[in-house]
C-alpha cells in the first residue's frame, strides 16, 4: 500500500540546511520514492506549525519509506541536517 513520508521543517541554518536537500533526493528515489511537495509553506489556512518548510514523498510502500530513512544514504544527508532545522518526519499510509 502507498505510503507518505511527511516532514516539517524549520531551518535554523540555510546553507547547512542546503547540503542535506542536495543529498536527500537520491536516497529518496532509490527507495522508489518521488516529491509531492517539497519547498515552502505558501500560505497557513488555520493553526500553527512554528515551520518553513513542509516535504511529502510517496513510496510504494511503509516498508519502502522505513527502509529509505535507515539507509547509508539518507542517514548520511541527515548528517548534514541534523543542528540546521528543527525536523520531525513521519510515514502515513495511503487509504
């Protein structure tokens, strides 16, 4: 079942920030995964995040999207991010 991986963000830190979203793309798409969304909040239609940024992908499955964020790839973009952005990613299947 398709799954999304949602993430919030605020950058604290845009050119350390940049050099995580250059890599994260291709751990992305070797997990069979693509954007849906990926960039700044456009407008906030009711409450609050504290955020700048919001990012949808779509997977083919949880267990792709799980297996996407454990791997050598991502974890080494999450390096890059990890002190340039307050982040919180979640998976949530389709229905």
């Amino acid at each position: 079942m398709t799954a999304y991986v949602v993430s919030i963000v605020a950058v604290k830190d845009a050119d350390r920030y940049s050099e995580y979203a250059k890599l994260a793309p291709a751990a992305v798409q070797k997990f069979g995964g693509k954007f849906l969304a990926r960039g700044g909040i456009n407008a906030v239609l009711e409450g609050g995040l504290g955020c700048n940024r919001v990012v949808v992908a779509e997977f083919p499955s949880a267990d792709q999207a799980k297996a996407f964020h454990r791997s050598v790839e991502y974890q080494t973009a999450r390096e890059k991010r990890i002190g340039a952005a307050d982040f919180t990613m979640m998976v949530v299947d389709a229905v």
